[in-house]
C-alpha cells in the first residue's frame, strides 16, 4: 500500500519507496496547484515507485556518488519515464500544464522544456481530455 503523508516542507512533493515502505510526501507548495496539476504529479510520483525507480537509485548510490555524468543521465531518464507514466495514466495535458510554469526540479533534472516536448509526443497524450 502506497502512503500519502503531508509534510511541513516549502517542496510540491517528493517520493520513496524501497522495501515494502512507499510513500508520496506532499509539500505546502502542493496545495496551491490547481487540482488537475495536484493529480498530475500524484501520478508522476507513483510512477517512480511503480517503476521500482528508488530501489534502483540505491543499488547504484556509490557510482551515483562519484560520476556526476552517470548520476544525470538516471535522473534524467527516470523523471522521462515518470512522466510517461503521468501521461499514460491520462494526466499528461496537466503535467505540462505544472511544468511550464514551475522549475523547482531543474538542475540535476531533464529540463522542463525537454519533458514537455516528450510528454507532447506520447503516443497516449491525445487520448485524454
């Protein structure tokens, strides 16, 4: 069972899971989206949990640690597939929506204007209103 906790921190919302232990923590920055961007990135959290995405982070903690290149190219590819999964769940239109307009997660991150494009270009991104 998937948990969601609020926690006192000035963040949208972060995840982890590992072991049987998941969580979705949503920070005060979450309550200020609209609800269809709230549902977005609920959906973008669990799909790094979903995606087994945290226990491949710890597997591969010490490399991550030591080759900066490394560390990029698994962030970047595991908020890719997140998004995917956002998108594929119905919530790509919304998750754009919050992108544009939010770069909280830019730096080791895929820039926003690189996941939008992709998001655009998911096969499943028409199929929603």
């Amino acid at each position: 069972m998937i948990k969601i906790v609020k926690v006192d921190y000035d963040w949208v919302a972060r995840s982890f899971a590992i072991f049987g232990f998941k969580r979705v923590f949503i920070g005060s920055k979450f309550y200020n989206l609209p609800n269809d961007q709230q549902r977005a990135v609920i959906a973008h959290e669990l799909g790094h949990i979903r995606l087994g995405h945290h226990a491949v982070r710890i597997w591969v903690a010490p490399l991550a640690l030591i080759c900066t290149p490394f560390r990029k190219a698994l962030y970047r590819t595991q908020e890719f597939e997140a998004d995917d999964f956002a998108t594929e769940c119905g919530h790509g239109k919304a998750l754009c929506g919050f992108l544009s307009q939010n770069n909280e997660f830019e730096g080791e991150y895929p820039k926003n204007v690189a996941r939008i494009e992709r998001i655009v270009h998911n096969k499943f991104y028409e199929l929603f209103p």
